[in-house]
C-alpha cells in the first residue's frame, strides 16, 4: 500500500473570499488551501506520491490523465442537488478507487429529508419534519412550533441563521419563501429540539466512534441563537472569538455517551456510509438523542482553534493531524483490497 500515486480531489474557495466576509456563505462548503496543502502532506507522510486535483469542469481529464492508483475525495462539488457525488462518479467511470462513501450515500447525504426518511424507516429517531416546495403549501398536523428552516440540499450551516427558528406561520412562510428563492431549493421545516447537542466522528468499516464533541450554546450570551447556526459557528466558534463553546470529549455520563455513539454508529450504517463521517445528534426534552444530521465529508481544518469538529474528537483521541488523514487513508484502501478479495474469491467458488 506503500508509495502510490494519490489523487487529492478538492474545491478551494477563492483567495479573496474569507468567511463571515461580503455577507455570503456561497463558498461556505469549500475548503482553504491551507487545509488542502496540510492534507497534501499528511498523505506525503505516509510515504505516497500526491497529485491535487480542483474538482472543476475540467475535473474528469485531469481523473483520466493523471495515472492515480487512489483518490482522496474531498471534492463538494460546484453545482446541482446531488454535486458531492460527481466525482465519485467519474472515479467510478474511470475505475480509480477513492476515499470515503459512494455515489448514492453522497447523493442522499445532501438531501436532508431523504436522509431522514432513511433514518426514520430505520427507527433512528430524528426529529419531526416536512418538506415545502413553496410557502403557501400548509402545515401539516402535529408539526409543532419553534420549527428550524433550512434548505435542504446545503451544508456547512449555509442558509442557517438566528431568522431560521421560527415561532409562528407567518415567521415559517417568510423563511421558506427566502429560502426558496435565494436557494432555489425546497425548505425543510424541522420541530426545533431544545437539548443539548453532540456530533461524533466515525471512522473504519465498521465504523468506531471517536470521543464525542458537545457544543455547549448556553456559554453563548444572551439573544445568540442556541444552535448551530452560520453566525454561532463562523463568529462566536472562531478562532478569534473569546468563547469557549465546543469541548471534547463530552462530559456525559457513560450510559449517555453509549446510546449516543451507537446512535451514530446505526445512522452511519443506515446511510450505507464508508471508512469515515461525521453525525449530528441532538437531545430533545426528555434527554432523548435524536439524530439531526449525517455528513459524510466532514470538514478538516487542521489548526485546532478552529474547532473542526472531525479533527478535534481524532486528537481527543491522541491521533495527530497527519495520523487522522492516514487513517482515513488506510480505511478506504482496506475496504478496496477486501472487496477485491472476495471478489476473486466469488470468481474462484463460480
């Protein structure tokens, strides 16, 4: 497994752009290049050759042409519901073996509620939801107030803000209609859980979960939104913020630290995830874990005052930056040659 030729597959967000700045969260999504080079030489380190390749509409000859044994899939995608699964695509096209979940698990990861279908036909609880393609469409019955408004094909908190907790049917329709049309994208409406709230890393096949991260907003002040939203993650969860909100591990009890990485653990499997990700989970009234969110690219900051959370719970757990990336690595090229070996063996048994 030694010195191979790697594939880095990314999108950077341009030079001029910094997040939180000309009030956009367009690029919200994409990675810095000082994540990329870091993640470049954390696979150097393990002794491979590594070509970055900008997944952009030049992305399939640069594939094609670059003679790569493996990819490291970092790539969200530029444009469309189902963009985080275009070069898994090619990759599949090409036969060139990549990182982390396939076509179809990317594909639905961004797509919030048939993610939630998944979970709820897996009896994972997740909270209560409902589409709206416009906002005159009506509420359906037993959907309670504070609901939360996203778009549901985004990530990284994007369209996520202190206006997205809504209280009332005039506050809904507003935000739907803003997301529809800013968008372009159906809302999903949410029953708001009010618990504190988790999110554990996995990573191999199976999966084992990483210590858990909490974010703690009740050490937010007072009028900041208690969830994680663009402003919360991006101001107050910065590196120049004086507020500490995010630690790990959690300081859980050990039967509640058990339910809740079990509960990541069947999210992962439900979703048909591969060698790592990332699942949000939040407690509601009762103290009961519900699952909010699956992500199977998760982000990678390395500098540790940013509060990557899928970093922070791999140093947690006394891994380096360079030992997480090869890690993450090591899964996908084990699953790769497992696979091939039962394949050769299904040939040899036929």
């Amino acid at each position: 497994m030694h010195n191979m030729r790697i594939g880095l597959a990314f999108n950077p967000f341009p030079e001029a752009y910094a997040r939180g700045e000309g009030n956009t969260d367009k690029y919200a999504e994409f990675d810095s290049m000082d994540t990329i080079n870091t993640i470049k030489e954390a696979i150097q380190s393990g002794g491979h050759e590594v070509v970055l390749i900008e997944a952009d509409d030049k992305a399939y000859e640069k594939l094609r042409d670059s003679k790569l044994d493996f990819v490291f899939n970092m790539a969200e995608g530029y444009h469309g519901e189902s963009r985080e699964s275009h070069i898994p695509a090619m990759l599949e096209m090409l036969r060139i073996p990549y990182t982390g979940s396939g076509i179809l698990t990317l594909a639905i990861g961004l797509d919030k509620a048939r993610t939630k279908e998944i979970l709820s036909y897996n009896k994972i609880p997740t909270p209560k939801f409902q589409l709206f393609k416009s906002s005159d469409e009506p509420l359906k019955k037993g959907m309670k107030f504070p609901l939360i408004v996203k778009p549901n094909s985004e990530g990284s908190s994007k369209g996520i803000t202190e206006k997205s907790l809504v209280k009332n049917q005039e506050e809904l329709r507003r935000r739907v209609d803003f997301i529809n049309k800013n968008y372009n994208e159906p809302a999903i409406a949410e029953e708001f859980l009010d618990g504190r709230e988790f999110t554990v890393s996995l990573i191999g096949n199976p999966p084992e979960a990483m210590p858990i991260v909490e974010l703690a907003f009740d050490k937010l002040p007072p009028g900041v939104p208690r969830f994680d939203c663009y402003e919360v993650k991006w101001v107050w969860d910065s590196p120049g913020s004086e507020i500490e909100m995010v630690f790990c591990p959690a300081k859980i009890g050990k039967k509640l630290e058990d339910r809740i990485k079990k509960m990541a653990i069947d999210a992962f499997n439900a979703l048909d995830c591969l060698d790592f990700g990332r699942v949000d989970i939040r407690l509601d009234s009762k103290g009961v874990p519900n699952v909010i969110e699956v992500n199977p690219i998760p982000g990678l900051m390395p500098d540790p005052k940013e509060n990557s959370r899928f970093p922070k719970s791999c140093y947690a757990a006394g891994m380096t930056y360079s030992e997480m990336i090869l890690r993450m690595l090591g899964s996908a090229m084990q699953r790769v040659k497992n696979t091939k070996i039962k394949q050769i063996e299904g040939v040899n048994q036929g």
